[in-house]
C-alpha cells in the first residue's frame, strides 16, 4: 500500500472536523448529510486517509460515471502515492491491483463483484440511492467500516428506514444551510417568488387532469389495493399494476400515470412563465451563468428556447444527451460560451456543475430532496462575495402554489438562510432582478435591441438568417473584404482573425465568404460544419467582438474607411456592402 496523506495534512473545514469525529465516535458507520456545496466529497476523503493510514482498503460507491471521474480525480490529488483504480463504463480494475476502488453502483450491487478478504471501508456517496431492493445488495456486511453521504437522507419509500439505517447505524448531521452560511461556506442568497396565472385554455386542461387524477387515486386505492401513504409507495404501487396488474387495474394506472405526467408538462410549459423567463433574459445576457430547473426534456428546451429568443446563449441538457455530450456542454457553460443551461432532473446530484449565479426554479420537484440538491448548485461562494439569486416562478391556485403549502420545507430553508425574500408581480420582476445584478434598465433595453436577438428568434422559429449576426465596422468590413477584396486586403484580414479559435475562423470564412467562396447563410454554414444553427450564430457573435474588443480593430476601421488606394499599407479600396434593412 502507497503512503497515505494523514489527516493532519488535509485542510478541513469545522464541520467536517466535526463531523469526522462524529463518526469515528459511531465506531466508523454512520451516514453523514451535509447539503450539497458544502464539502461532502473532502469528508469522504478525510476518511479515507483515516482508513488507508491503519492499512484498510477503501471502496467508494457512486451512483453514475461522471461521480466516478471527479472522486477519482479527487482523491489523486488528495490521497498521496496511494493505488487509486476505477471499476465501470471504460474501466474495470479490481483490488488485488489498488488500494482505492471507485466503483458504480450498478458495478458494485452485483454478485459477481469482488470484494477483498481484509478489512475493508466502503464510502457510499449519494447513499439515499441506495435504499431500494436492487442497489442496496452494494451493500455488504462484510464492510468493517461505512460512511454514507448525502445532501438529504430521505426517500419516498421505507428505504432509508428499512435498508439504510440498518446498515449504517446513525444518521449525523454535518452541515445544514443554517450552519453553511453563519461558517461562510455558501454565498449569500436572495429569494424571488413569481405569481403568474394559467391561460383560460391551460386551466382548463390542468381541471380536467386534475379530476383525473382524483377519480383514477380513489379508484386504485380503494378498489386496487395501492397504498395511501406515503405517496413514494402509493407511485410505487401504481407503476407496478401499470406493467403487471390484470387489465382494468393496468388501465387504470396507466391512466393516472399519464394525468401525472400531463400535468407536470403543463406546469413546466406555462406561457406565462416562458414570457417572464423571457423578458428576464433581457437581464441575464449581462449578468453570470444561469441555471434553470424544470421538471421534464421538453419544458427544459422550452426554457432554453425562451432565454434564447432574448439574446442569451441558452442550451438544455438531459439524459438524451451521451456523457460526452454533456461533459461538452458543461465545458461551454464553465467557459462562459454558453451563459444559460437549463435541465430537468439530470443536473439534481452526481454531476459537477460549474458554479451559477442565477438560480431559475420554473418547475419545482415535490422531492424536498431535489429542491435541496438545486439550491446548492447555485449558493456556493463567488469570488468577489456577490450574492446568489434565486427565482421561483409558479402558478397561483395550483400544487406549486406556496400559498396552498406548496413545497413548504424547501422554501423555509431557502428563506431562513435568505439576506433577502421577495414576492414580486410578473411585471416587476425584470426590474427586481435587474437592480441585484447592478443593471440599469437601460442597459436591460439595450440587450434586447441586440442584432443577435433577432438572429437567435429566427432560428429557434426555423427560419433562417443571411445578415450578419453584429452590425458596425468588422462586419461590414469582413463583407466587404469577402466580396471586394484583392491578395493583400484577404491576407491583412486572415492576419486579424488569427486571435480567433480555429471554430470561429471556419464560421467567418463560410458566413462572409472571405476566402473567395459565396456568403453563406446561417443555416448553409450549420450544415457545412455539422452544427446547430443557434451555435453557428454564437460563433459568430463571439468572433465579431471579440474582433471588435482587440488590437486588429483599428486596422479594421481603416480598412472599412478606404475609397482609394492605401500606399502604406499597400491595399485597394474597399466597396463596402449596402446593408440590407
């Protein structure tokens, strides 16, 4: 076994001190939680060392892929010259070669699955996971040492009571939002609350659902035999007569089943809430990166579409995404190329997401759970000490409805830990958000005259876009350049766009026809290159100011400004374009 860092080298906040001895004390088996953003993977860590410095191998179970590469990655860089191996997707090392094992759980629930004669630590990472009849046979009594970590021990079925507690012991609590923000852990957070209302049509439909849901509840509860309560094990129920139930049973659920899902669809898709999201990008294309939390794939893209159409480079991302192409997009947020991902479940737990500092809940999760695992996605602390801001928008007179108790633990957490707690009319709320990201309206009015406004509504409604995606000097002088030029106006402009990354040069050259070739269209250059069209003008955007925002500018503006021959620099007149209206 490799050297193993000492506890003594790693830096631990209070609470993981804390919560270290806590569990020590617990004979080394008790779940810790500790909500997410605070430090729950350094605590594993921590014990890690503890267990690798008596001579006791570690196996970390995680729930997916994308947990295995950031613990894997981690612990390299935390646990010394210790042999750290990877057991899932691409990877299948075993213990006899390391010391460490980070392993899925569908990896590690299997019977096939080796576990080492000695003694043996295992650390279940997001351990509410692993409360159900499959994932729970991961784990064994043969572990000598278990720690379980998790933003939220709850399940909506007898998990936790019936598999978790009995392996783990004792549940410790090791740092809570209250704790987080008076340790200085979590940044400061301001709380918005939306009201918007149903059109005359969506109330109509969400009445009809809701009689549905009501009748075909009483029918399987009463006539079927599904449990009342807890409602987990009441869906739980009614999944399983959906798939294996006679016929009039399987009717009946799968009936409620699709109610359910209509009306989380038509809570997420509101277009009263796409119109607030939308005038609220008005703000977010001059503040940070965005997160918005919905409920479903399709009111994910509506979302993203929403915040597109006012200007902000929006993405969703879902499990239809592969892990390359999410790990992609989360590059493009982390960079700042996209300002705005909007997701449903996918972005709850397990994956490392770049910090936010907008936090959009369109449609709110009845798991107090998820609701937890969003706001810690946004409340980690900023650089500068900025505050994190948080909007909720939800439909009056609904389930989401505060009003009627609607996610009533997740909003006294959120709100007690709050500097600030507002509920704001749909009208105001552009101007709220506004005056806490420091903008004047306007600036607000500014960004939606943007030139890539239009753009990006075009395409998002299918059409195309022939005009450059930024008017001023460069454009026209790229246009100019691609039409009109001579040998040595076409290599001064290559020598000015060599700032640029060889995706925008591509983009420039096809949309502007610099290299000779015809314009083409935003739609032509997406096919060209194989990408989305709402990427092509990005590209686009991007390359035209950042050429606007660097040295080459001035050469651009003299070039834009010839009508004769330049002898300095040795150019001919340019005609520049008549700009279409």
């Amino acid at each position: 076994m490799g050297a193993a860092v000492s506890n003594a080298q790693l830096s631990l906040r209070e609470w993981q001190r804390e919560a270290l001895d806590r569990w020590i004390a617990a004979d080394r088996c008790a779940i810790v939680e500790a909500v997410t953003g605070t430090g729950k993977t350094t605590l594993g860590l921590a014990a890690a060392a503890d267990a690798l410095g008596r001579g006791v191998r570690v196996l970390v179970i995680v729930p997916g892929v994308d947990l295995v590469e950031q613990w894997y990655h981690a612990a390299r860089r935390t646990l010394g010259t210790v042999r750290i191996g990877r057991r899932g997707h691409l990877h299948s090392d075993r213990f006899g070669d390391v010391d460490v094992l980070i392993t899925t759980v569908q990896s590690a629930y299997r019977d096939n699955f080796e576990i080492p004669d000695g003694p043996t630590m295992c650390i279940a990472d997001e351990v509410h996971r692993y409360g159900s009849d499959s994932f729970s046979r991961a784990l064994r009594t043969s572990f000598s040492e278990r720690l379980g970590l998790t933003a939220t021990l709850e399940r909506s079925d007898g998990g936790v009571e019936e598999k978790l507690l009995p392996f783990f012991g004792v549940a410790i609590t090791g740092c809570d939002f209250r704790r987080a923000r008076a340790d200085g852990i979590i940044a400061p957070v301001r709380v918005m609350t939306v009201p918007v209302q149903f059109s005359a049509m969506e109330y109509s439909k969400y009445r009809q659902i809701e009689s549905t849901l009501s009748s075909e509840r009483w029918k399987l509860i009463s006539e079927y035999g599904c449990r009342d309560e807890p409602f987990g094990l009441f869906l739980q129920d009614v999944q399983d007569l959906a798939k294996d139930g006679d016929y009039r049973a399987s009717r009946s659920a799968g009936a409620y089943l699709h109610a359910f899902s209509a009306r989380r669809e038509l809570l997420a898709s509101s277009q009263a809430k796409l119109k607030v999201l939308h005038n609220l990008g008005s703000v977010l294309t001059g503040a940070g990166r965005t997160l918005v939390f919905s409920e479903t794939k399709t009111s994910a893209q509506t979302a993203a579409d929403a915040l597109a159409t006012a200007g902000v480079y929006a993405e969703s991302v879902s499990s239809s995404n592969t892990s390359d192409e999410r790990a992609r997009l989360l590059r493009r947020f982390s960079d700042g190329h996209v300002t705005a991902l909007a997701a449903p479940k996918i972005l709850d737990e397990g994956i490392d997401v770049p910090e936010a500092d907008v936090g959009i809940i369109v449609a709110a999760s009845s798991s107090r759970r998820q609701m937890i695992q969003r706001i810690g996605r946004i409340i980690r602390p900023k650089p500068d000490g900025r505050a994190a801001s948080f909007i909720v928008l939800y439909i009056q007179g609904t389930i989401e409805d505060p009003a009627r108790g609607a996610h009533e633990s997740f909003l006294e957490q959120l709100t007690e830990i709050a500097d600030q707690t507002l509920d704001v009319p749909a009208g105001d709320a552009v101007g709220q958000l506004a005056n806490w990201l420091g903008q004047s309206m306007s600036e607000v009015e500014s960004a939606r005259a943007m030139p890539r406004v239009q753009a990006l509504t075009a395409v998002i409604a299918g059409q195309d876009v022939v005009d450059p995606v930024r008017t001023g000097i460069v454009s026209d002088c790229m246009l100019a350049g691609g039409l009109h030029a001579d040998l040595a106006t076409f290599d001064l402009l290559l020598s000015c766009m060599s700032i640029l990354s060889a995706q925008q040069i591509e983009v420039l050259l096809l949309r502007f026809g610099i290299d000779g070739g015809p314009t083409h269209s935003v739609r032509e250059a997406a096919k060209a290159l194989g990408l989305a069209p709402r990427a092509v003008v990005r590209i686009e955007d991007e390359a035209l100011g950042r050429l606007e925002n660097q040295d080459v500018l001035p050469i651009l503006d003299r070039l834009s400004r010839i009508d004769e021959p330049d002898e300095e620099l040795g150019l001919s007149p340019l005609k520049m374009p008549t700009r279409i209206q």
